[in-house]
C-alpha cells in the first residue's frame, strides 16, 4: 500500500499502478488532482483487463529447508 499525501500530477501514483501496489492519494488542488486522474486513467487502460495471477510462495521465519 503506497500513501501519497501531496499527490500533485500524479507521478507516485502511475509509479504504483506499474509496481502493482494499491495506492491512496490525497490533493487539495482541484487542478493537480484532474491531472492526477487522467494520468493514472491513461496508466490504468495500458495494462491488461484481466492478468493470470502469480502464485506466491509464502515462507516462514523457521521453515525448514529440505
């Protein structure tokens, strides 16, 4: 989870929707915050509908290694 509190034109934001990270952003700026949602829109509508998801592999402090 990414927190933007200045989020401005959106650089942190695109940067996030590529890392594939959930992101909250806040901007007072109505100006700024136009620009921030085309931008990640635009990021948005790059990337595939629908993706396979990566299985993960979850390990733990003390698993064992065979």
């Amino acid at each position: 989870m990414v927190l933007d509190p200045f989020v401005g034109s959106g650089t942190v934001a695109v940067a996030a929707i590529r890392m594939q990270r959930r992101i909250v952003a806040c901007e007072l700026e109505r100006k700024y915050f136009d620009i921030a949602v085309k931008r990640c829109k635009d990021e948005l509508g790059r990337l595939p509908l629908i993706e396979k998801p990566q299985k993960l592999r979850q390990s733990t402090l003390f698993e064992s290694e065979e």
